[in-house]
C-alpha cells in the first residue's frame, strides 16, 4: 500500500504541476470547451483510477471508492455556489479565478488528509464516536431540508481578518501575485484573501463530508483518493456549470437523501452493516431521481429570481 501512496502522490503532483505550468501559465478566461475538456479528463482519470483499485484490490475495495467518489463529488457541488459567491464578493477577475481556484484546492487537498486521518484513528481507537458522526450527518440533513445551510460572509471570515490584521491588503489584484513590496512595506493582494476564504470554505464543508465517506470505509487511502479527485474535478466543474447549476433545483433534496442514509448506516453499523453494493446503489439512486426530478419538473423563472434574493 506504501508504493500506492507514493505513486499516486507523484501522479497527482505531476499534474498539478502541468496544469499550472504548462497549460495554464498564463492567466487566462477558462471558457465552457476547455472546461468541459477539464472536466471529461479529471473524471475520467478518477474512474481509471477506481478500475485500478478494482483490478489490484478487488471488488469491495473498488465499490468503497466509487461510492465516495459520487458522495463527496456530489457534496461539493453546494461548494460551486460558495465560490461563486466569494469571487463576487472579492471582485475577483475572470482570468485570475483558475488561479485562485488552483491554490485554494491544493490548500485544501492538505487539510483533507489531515482530517481524514484524524477521523481514522478517532474511529479506531473509539468506536462509540462513528455514533456521533452519524448522529451529525442526520442532524445536517435535517438543516438542509430546513433550508438552514451553512452561510458564508467573507468580509467576517477569521482568516481575512488575521491577513489584514498582520499586513495591509492593496485594492488592486496586482497582475494575479500575492504579495507585493511598495515603499518598502510587504503588501498581501486581495488574490490571498480570495484563497484565504476557499479554504476556510473547504474546511466547513469538510466537517460534512469526510464523515459521510468515513460511513462507507475507514481504509485512509480509498477515502483520500476518492476526496482528491472529486476535489480535482469540482474546480472544473465550476466553469463548466457555474452559469447552469440552479437547473439542478432538486439536487438539494438527493443530498439531503444522501446524508440521512449515511448518517443511519453508521448508526446501525454495530447491528446491520449494509452491503457496500447495496449503498452505492441506494447513494447512486437519490443522486439520480433527484436530477431527473429537476429536468422534468424545471423550475419557473419567478422561483429562479426569488431564490437568488
């Protein structure tokens, strides 16, 4: 398993390292073909990845990490309306958002993996404590069909305040760098602010999420894996669908669905333990009634515009 670590941290470094410095090196509009593209590549690469799991580990193995994958990729997608929100907020231009969005994610790949191994040891060296993660993705479900998500307010956030307590922050992007020297005083530029913010996002949305994936296994390396690339492919996501997401009006309602059912599964787990094909299926199904409910039943261009107020 140590030569698995270590070959997909190489893998995953490597591409980083080529989207920023080859094909992305210069700040640039992402439009909806390149998104897409980025898209298809990044869940695509995250499948190949499950058929490797399936080929070298298993069946069991394989069905744990498509089912995380799908969890945690369809619980990100409420991130796309936060990002949304804070590029808004921060003004930020449209060539400098995959930037920022590039840096906040790989922020965040290193928080993840922290969490998540905390919630594996918390797991193993206290069992009792899978009750209360089940108990807080129940509790969070119950929110969400109450309409009492999460709300974010970046000129609150505690980061943005420590930045511009420890440094002054100038008005200007500064051609996308993050700090610049005027007067011989070190300025941070509103791009980390920006970055600031996504990962204090990321790490709230965290709190939901890693538990829901802790639901299906506890093996450190199927929930990282399947974190990351859900993860990757969600900052393309964003320019692919940022302008198309509210189509999806039902999805709130699967995810609500998603997180009630994993929330019971590690309630129970000590009685029943549901089978992990039986769970994916279950997870797959909400997820699917929930966006064909949105097609078929679209939402009228009055409720549209009451729900942005």
């Amino acid at each position: 398993m140590a030569l698995w670590w270590i070959a997909f941290t190489i893998l995953i470094l490597s591409l980083l390292a080529l989207d920023l410095g080859l094909f992305n090196r210069k700040a640039h509009i992402i439009r909806l073909k390149e998104a897409l593209l980025w898209t298809s590549f990044w869940v695509s690469l995250g499948l190949l990845f499950g058929v490797g799991i399936y080929y070298f580990y298993g069946h069991n193995k394989a069905m744990e990490y498509f089912a995380g994958y799908l969890i945690e990729y369809s619980l990100s997608v409420d991130n796309l309306f936060v990002f949304l929100l804070i590029f808004r907020y921060f003004r930020v231009p449209h060539k400098l958002e995959h930037k920022a969005l590039f840096w906040g994610i790989l922020m965040a790949l290193i928080t993840r993996a922290i969490f998540i191994f905390a919630g594996v040891v918390l797991i193993n060296k206290f069992h009792w404590i899978i009750y209360i993660f089940g108990a807080f993705l129940i509790f969070t479900a119950v929110r969400m069909a109450l309409g009492k998500e999460y709300e974010v307010h970046p000129g609150k956030n505690i980061m943005i305040k420590m930045l511009r307590f420890l440094m002054p922050v100038t008005r200007n992007y500064e051609e996308g760098r993050f700090f610049i020297v005027k007067r011989g005083i070190r300025f941070a530029t509103p791009l980390l602010a920006v970055i600031l913010a996504l990962e204090t996002t990321d790490i709230i949305f965290a709190v939901d999420s890693i538990p829901a994936v802790l639901a299906i296994t506890n093996d450190p390396f199927i929930i990282y894996t399947s974190n990351v690339f859900a993860i990757l492919g969600l900052r393309s996501l964003f320019f692919a669908i940022s302008g198309i997401m509210r189509i999806f009006h039902y999805l709130h309602y699967g995810l609500v669905a998603v997180l009630s059912f994993v929330g019971v599964k590690m309630i129970i787990s000590d009685f029943y333990k549901i089978p992990i094909n039986i769970s994916l299926g279950v997870i797959a199904s909400f997820l699917a009634v929930s966006i064909i409910a949105s097609l078929v039943w679209p939402q009228s261009p009055e409720e549209t515009i009451l729900k942005e107020k």
